[in-house]
DNA sequence: CACTTGACCTGTCCGC
DNA sequence: TGCGGACAGGTCAAGT
C-alpha cells in the first residue's frame, strides 16, 4: 500500500496528534515482529516515554522518544497507524473512515497514551513491522544505509537524480524506479502514473533513455507525488490516514486502475499487463 | 555487483 | 454456494 505520498500523509497527522504525549502502555497482539525485543526495552525505553516528533525517510516512520530510543515502522502492503482519542460510544463513524471500532482482527500492536488515547498498528497481510531501537542505531539499519535520496528535497536535481540510474542501465525503467537504492519512495501507483506523465514505456531499457527522458520523467514524479500529498494519498483497499480517512488521489488517477478506460491525453484505452513483477498500466500509444 | 524470481501473509474477487 | 487460482500499494533472500 503505502508509497512516500502515503507515508508522509501519516507522518503529517501524527505528527498533530502525538508529540508531547506519555506512553502508558504498549501489547503487540500477535506479531511476532513487531517488538522482537520486548519486554526489557519495551519497560525501560518506552513505557513513560514522551513523544518528541514523528519523522520520515523512504516509507520508513521513525517515532522519536525522549528516551533516546525511536519506534520505528513500515507499513509495507497493507499496514495502518491509526490514532484514536477517547472512546465516544454511540457517535458512529464519518462515511469517509474505513475503519470501525478498533483494536480488529488486524491490529497487531496498540500504544496507550496517559490521556486515554490510543495508538494502534493495522496489518492485514502482516508484512509490516514496528521496532524500538535506540535512535541512533536507526542510521545503522541495512535499509537506511542502501536507501536512495528523498525524491522531493528542494535540492534534489534532475542530474542527481538521471546519475542515480546508472548503476541500473541495464535494466527496464519501471524496475529501477521501484528499486528504492535508485530514488526513495517510488511504489506501484506512482512508478506507473510518472511513466504516463513522461510518456516513457514501461517497458524501456534504462541505457536507452536520454536525459530529457530524465529531466521529464523527474519532473513527473515530483508534480504527481506533491499532488498526491495534497490529496491525502490512494486509498486503492487498505491504506487510511492517522484519523483512519481514506485518500483521495485515485480520483485524479490518469492510468493506475484504470485499464479498459480511454487514455486521459489520447483517448487510445488503457492496458495492465504484469511487467517488472508488478502490475502495470500504460496507453501503448502515447509512451514509447 | 546487477538482475530476476519466489517467499513472506491474509483476504477478496473471478471463473468454473 | 463452493472451490481453486490469481492477485494486491513492499521488501528480502536466494538463485543465475
């Protein structure tokens, strides 16, 4: 599920619900990955701790703590951090939630706060994972050291950003843009809608693009990430914001999802193929 | 080192 | 209505 737009929308609420707040539990219901190393640190680095920021790097979620230790979570395919304040009984939910009374069958850790409220990880598929370590050693992490750069830093060049893909020349554009040591970030949704806007097949060999592929193909990426942030993210199945509302960025979707319908910019229709592992929509008459 | 494929899980949808 | 298979937003560990 979760692509940096997504990611960063959660990073966003959090960030306006939780610092500031005091631990006063934590349980992992049943997954055996999340807090691999409880209860020792678990007791002694998060219970009582207060929350200083949330943070981001790639689809990583860093949690900071005032005990030096940091949660750090991956959503993966279908993961979910859903913040709820107190319980009000009988108010029903708004139409735009698509979760229900929680903690659900899909809630595999809950972190209580000593106001009453509550924040609770949602993973159907059970990929996703949520770790307390100390804060420096998140750096550490094999992830954080091969991780690609934030494709949306102001100082983020379309050179830097055309160099990165050397290393992969040999190799079909769509699988180097999902390759998170080329660029951070970059999932399904939004390798195929950049490829679109780029008018790049998905099909092309990384060495046969030249560096106005690049700079259009960076240019792409970047505007359709912002704009997907600006909507609060996809919501394709699972993923919801820290309120547990869904986003909305399907809705200006041009290719993603949309097989059968006419192309957006030359009305030839909309094909899926499987491509690169993944599924993967494209017009075969506009990207080349 | 670069590249591809399958594995990790649960749930849903589609065709028979 | 039931059942098998394909598929789903992401990484990893293997294999070549």
């Amino acid at each position: 599920m979760p692509e940096l737009p997504e990611v960063e929308t959660v990073r966003r609420g959090l960030a306006e619900l939780i610092p500031g707040k005091i631990v006063r539990s934590a349980s992992h219901i049943d997954s055996p990955k999340s807090f691999p190393n409880a209860p020792k640190d678990v007791e002694e680095f998060l219970i009582g701790a207060t929350i200083l920021d949330v943070r981001r790097r790639a689809k990583v979620l860093l949690i900071e703590l005032d005990t030096g230790y940091s949660l750090v979570i991956h959503l993966k395919m279908t993961g979910q951090l859903v913040f709820r304040g107190e319980q009000v009984f009988g108010a029903g939910h708004p139409n735009d939630s698509l979760i229900g009374e929680l903690p659900d069958r899909s809630t595999r850790a809950i972190i209580g706060f000593i106001d009453g409220s509550t924040l609770y990880f949602n993973d159907q598929r059970k990929f996703g994972w949520v770790r307390l370590m100390p804060t420096l050693e998140v750096p550490n992490i094999d992830f954080m050291k091969k991780v690609g750069p934030e494709p949306l830093e102001a100082d983020f060049t379309s050179k830097q950003f055309a160099d990165r893909f050397t290393r992969r020349a040999k190799t079909n554009i769509k699988a180097a843009l999902l390759d998170q040591t080329v660029v951070a970030g970059v999932g399904n949704i939004y390798a195929d809608e950049s490829l679109w806007g780029a008018r790049i097949d998905p099909h092309r060999l990384v060495s046969s693009l030249g560096d106005a592929d690049f700079k259009h193909l960076y240019t792409e990426l970047r505007d359709v990430m912002n704009l997907a942030i600006e909507k609060g993210g996809s919501t394709d199945k699972n993923y919801v914001n820290a309120e547990g509302k869904r986003g909305s960025y399907m809705d200006f979707a041009r290719v993603f999802r949309r097989e059968g319908q006419k192309c957006p910019r030359c009305g030839h229709e909309i094909i899926k193929i499987k491509w690169a592992g993944r599924g993967t929509h494209l017009c075969k008459n506009c990207q080349k």
